[in-house]
C-alpha cells in the first residue's frame, strides 16, 4: 500500500508485482475491492479501479472499514467464523480446480471454458485473504504485547512465533515426495535431529524445523496467556490473536499454491482456444465479452 497523497491511499500492483499478467492484476484488483464483503458481508467497496493493477482507496473508506474489521477480529466468535469461512471457500476452489484439471486432461474445451469460469469466482473469493499481508492489527496486537510482556522485542518474538501455518506447506510436501521415505524412516530421521545428531534428509530437516516452531508457537502463546491472566477480555483478544496469525500464515500458504494452479489452469485454456494468455481477463474467463478475444 502506497502512502496516502491527497486524502487517498493507492495500491499499485503494477509496482509491487511488476512481473504480473494483467490477469494476474485483475484478479487482485477485483479481490481487494471485494474484501469487505467476502470477509465480512459488508457491501462497501474497498476503493475504486483506476486500470487493471491500481485500486485507489479513499482514507475514510479506508479507515471506517479497516477500523470496523479490526473490531470484530478482537472477538473470538468472529475469528472462528471468519476462519471457517475462508476455510470453506479455500476447499471449493480446491475441489473447482480439480474439475478444471480433470477438464484439462481430457481436452474438453468446452467443460474446460464452464469449469474455469466458476473456478475464476471461487477463486476471487480466496484470493481476497491476501489483504492479511497488511490490513491485520499488527500495530495492535505489537502495543498489547509490549504492554503484557513489559518489552517491545518480546511482543516481536511472541508475533513472530505465532506466525506458523496450521499444516506443513508445498516445500515440506514436495521434498518428502521427492525423497520417497516411508513415515517410519521419517520418524527416525525426526529422532535423529532430536539426539542433535545430523539429519539424514532434507524432509526429516524440515519436518524437525517445523515441529521446534509449533513447541515455540505454543510455548509463546501459553506466555501471553500467563500474562493477560486476570483480564478476560484481554485473554480473549490473545486466543483471536494467536488463531487469527497462524490463519494467516497458513493461508498465505494455500491462496499461493491455489494461485499457481489457476494460472496454470489458465494457461491451458489459451492453448487450447488459440489465445494469447497476455490478453485475457477474469472476466474474459467467467464468460463475458469472450467473443472479442477471437
């Protein structure tokens, strides 16, 4: 996000992913204008299109929606639904690009062009949670642990901490298959690292990275706890914060790979039909104006 010039804040993915399709920048266009009502059933737009790549977003706008949000992420009941959510939405675009797979691989361009449409809305949905990169509380959330811990850098380790996905990411997924080790000779390897000894395999190495991260995520989180004891409402603050960090992280993890297997998706479709992918749009993809690209 830009600084605010003239009473209006800009974000400019022609900037910060200058290497984007401007398919690419429509769908992150189209999902930060949405986000209030995807995340919160708010029918506010978040800003207004410039071009495909810029959303210019007025300061009040901004700060009413942003201020209204971080009120309701302060409540337990509203991270566990809100969580729940954006889990749902991230498993039906999941199960729409299975659809759109199985499309690709058979060569039915016409499945292919239904499909891909409803996995362009599906995903658009997901993709709106990319705003956790920097409309979070974090400010917030820094100042209330500085205040527990009585220390800026423990409130920035504790954040730090919380900050781990729910499940192991693509990295850690890919190098166990690559590896091709039964779950036994993983646990060995695991054991192995325990004792301090080297690691036999690189996914033994991450699988034993991540476990020291969930103990020091839960060993944090147990701390801050300790320290709002006595207040309830901070307490519940503390259990929304850490639940709302580690969704965070994890679905940065997921939108990325769900992101990687749209374009790719995308991609094909062109192929396929004769189209230069530098010109499509998400709404070239969901069926509108799809005969111009002829």
């Amino acid at each position: 996000m830009e600084p605010v010039w003239n009473g209006v804040l800009t974000c400019d993915y022609e900037r910060t992913r200058p290497q984007a399709s401007h398919l690419e920048w429509d769908l992150y266009t189209e999902a930060l204008i949405r986000w209030p009502l995807i995340l919160m059933d708010d029918p506010t737009p978040y800003g207004q299109l410039r071009r495909t790549g810029i959303v210019d977003i007025p300061e009040p706008t901004h700060r009413d929606l942003t201020s209204t949000w971080h009120r309701q992420l302060a409540s337990l009941d509203y991270t566990v639904n809100l969580i729940t959510r954006a889990t749902h939405d991230r498993d039906v675009a999941g199960a729409a690009l299975d659809r759109v797979d199985a499309a690709r691989r058979r060569g039915d361009v016409g499945d292919l062009t239904r499909v891909l449409a409803a996995a362009t809305a599906a995903f658009t949905r997901v993709n709106a949670t990319h705003i956790v990169n920097w409309l979070l509380p974090e400010d917030h959330w820094e100042r209330l642990l500085t205040d527990l811990f009585g220390s800026r850098d423990a409130a920035l380790t504790c954040l730090s901490a919380l900050q781990l996905p729910a499940t192991p990411g693509h990295i850690l997924a890919t190098q166990i298959q690559l590896t091709h080790q039964s779950e036994e000779a993983i646990a060995a390897d695991i054991e192995a690292v325990a004792r301090q000894q080297e690691p036999r395999t690189p996914a033994a190495d991450l699988i034993a990275q991540r476990t020291r991260a969930a103990r020091r995520r839960e060993a944090w989180t147990t701390a801050a706890l300790l320290a709002a004891a006595g207040n309830d409402q901070v307490v519940t603050e503390i259990r929304a914060m850490a639940l709302l960090l580690g969704w965070a992280a994890d679905s940065e993890e997921r939108r990325k790979e769900l992101r990687e297997r749209f374009l790719t998706a995308a991609h094909a479709w062109c192929d396929l039909i004769d189209t230069d992918p530098s010109r499509i749009t998400a709404a070239d993809l969901q069926g509108e104006d799809r005969d111009a690209l002829r």
